[in-house]
C-alpha cells in the first residue's frame, strides 16, 4: 500500500484524524498523494486506485462523508492517457477540500444569524461545523455561552470547550448525563452530523438523540449543522447507516471487570421529529427535505 495512503488510513481508522468533515477531506487528500505519486503500470493503474479507495473505504463505516468525498472524486475523473487520469484525480481532491471548507464557513455564516443574542448553547461531541457556528455567533459581537458535554468514552468534548476557551467564549463542560438537568438553562442546541439519512435521521456521535429527546421535552430548539456531503444517496436506494462499534477498551480495561460484557456503539440516530432544522451551505431546511437535498445537490454516490 501507498505510504501516505496508509498513513491517513491508519490516522483515521485510530481517530487521530476525526470528525465526519475531516476525514472526508483526509480521505480525498489520500487519493490525491496516490494519484501524484503513482509510478506504475498504465495498465495497472485502475486496479490499483480501486485497491486505494477500497482501503480508504474499509477505515470507518459509518460517516458517509467519507465515502461521498471517495466518489466525488473518482466519478468525475477524465482524460484518456494516465497523465490525463492523475491530474484529474489531483484537480477533483483540491476541489473537493475546497468546497468542504467553505461550506463549513458558509454554515457558520447561516447558522450565526440563528443564534440571539444573550443566548445559552449546548453542543454535544466536537463538530466542527457546529463550532464554526458557535465561533461566528461569537465574533458578530453575540454574548453567548456553551455548555458542551465531554462527551464519553473518548472524551471529544475537551477539544471543543479548549477551541471556545481559545475563542474567549465562556464555556462549562459537564458530564454527558447532566444534560437534563441543565436542560432549564438551555436556549438553542447544535450539533453536528456523521450521516444524514434520505427520511431525515440525524447520524451523530452516541447520546446526540437522548441530548434531543431532553431538548424536544423541554421545547429547545434542536438545529443540525451539516455540510451536503453528509446526506447520504445510499439510504434512498434502502442502505441502512451502519453504526460503527468500537473497542471495549475505550470504555474500561476489560480484564478488570471478569465476567462483564461490554457495548461501545460510538453513533445513534436521532429522528427528524426531534431536529428542527439542519443548517447545510445551501441554506437552513427542514430535516424532511433530506430527500431532496440528496436528489438535486448530490449527484454523486449511488450505486443501485
Ligand atoms: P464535523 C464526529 O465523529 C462527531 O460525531 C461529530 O459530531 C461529527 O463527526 C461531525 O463532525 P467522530 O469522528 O464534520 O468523532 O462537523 O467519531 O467536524
């Protein structure tokens, strides 16, 4: 295998490189390294890239992020010769980083002018599109503060309440089940997504539906910040979101505790009755316009 190609593999499959918007770009990034770097065969070069995205494929099951950002790619490569092939692959990667880096500050740009003034956030796990919406609320001068949970087992939550330290927004992190209890002081919650489903589910890190259930009894706002590439054209064609199970270890030291079973899903869905709007670059809609946002936006990824 292509060196930096396992690199990022690894990276992701480790979570050293994580985050549903980040490890679609590393996955592009790691076709554009093989493609710059290929100095095989002519003939071998399809086979050879298949064996590259079928690894980048294999690393995480469950944000479709990343495979959207493996068929953005390969199904706009053009040319004949394979300098041709190599420079198209290279010029569909960048692009396909660019526009998920500005559909995040887009996001931010809409989601901002959500947030009023004076408003209390709750954020769940570490979404970077849910953060570049916190950050821009923030800096069009909004007095904000967040409550963000840590976020267990693998405790993502220290990363966002650093990244709001650092901002200068005031930020308290409590535990994942306190959520209800703090619930009364809540105005608005924001989250991100992994996988956004054709009937409007949200995939999110574990515990964002108990975090909307808490929100919808205490008639919170729920909102959704999502780039397009998140929504997935698998599920129209009857794919259910595979939610990605991880080790025990990241619970507890299993040899500690004979006798004892563990369960680490690290996703849930939460239903589209729960979320009042998903805040994507096209603009904020409705959870019930997954459908078409898949239908006209996307017009990559299935595979029927
Ligand atoms: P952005 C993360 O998954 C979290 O579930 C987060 O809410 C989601 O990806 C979206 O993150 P993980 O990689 O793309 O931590 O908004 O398992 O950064």
């Amino acid at each position: 295998m292509h060196a930096k190609v396992k690199e990022i593999g690894e990276g992701i499959k480790s979570m050293k490189i994580r985050g549903a918007g980040k490890i679609a770009r590393a996955a592009a990034e790691a076709l554009k390294y093989f493609a710059m770097e290929y100095e095989g065969e002519e003939a071998e070069f399809q086979t050879e890239l298949e064996k590259v995205s079928n690894y980048i494929l294999s690393t995480r099951p469950t944000a479709v992020s990343l495979r959207n950002a493996v068929y953005y790619v390969l199904n706009r490569i053009n040319g004949d010769t394979l300098d041709e092939k190599k420079t198209s692959i290279v010029k569909n990667a960048e692009a396909f980083i660019s526009m998920s880096l500005e559909s995040v500050k887009k996001i931010g740009k809409f989601g901002a002018e959500r947030i009023r003034d004076g408003s209390t956030i709750l954020t769940h796990c570490n979404s970077s599109a849910a953060l570049e919406v916190i950050i821009q609320a923030h800096r069009s001068g909004k007095d904000i503060r967040v409550f963000n949970t840590e976020t267990r087992p693998w405790l993502q939550g220290h990363i966002t309440s650093r990244a709001l330290s650092k901002e200068g927004i005031d930020v308290t992190m409590i535990v994942d089940s306190a959520v209800r209890y703090f619930m009364r002081d809540i105005d608005i919650v924001i989250v991100g997504a992994d996988t956004i489903a054709s009937n409007g589910a949200v995939i999110n890190k574990v515990g964002t539906s108990q975090v909307a259930l808490v929100a919808h009894e205490a008639r919170v706002p729920f909102l959704v910040a999502a780039e397009t590439y998140k929504f997935s054209p698998e599920t129209v064609i009857g794919k259910l979101v595979e939610i990605e199970e991880r080790p025990a270890e990241e619970i507890a030291e299993p040899k500690d505790f004979p006798g004892v079973k563990f369960r680490n899903p690290v996703f849930d869905a939460t239903p589209p009755d729960y979320i009042d709007a998903i805040i994507t670059e096209r603009g904020i809609i409705s959870p019930y316009l997954a459908y078409q946002i898949i239908k006209e936006v996307m017009q990559f990824g299935v595979e029927s």
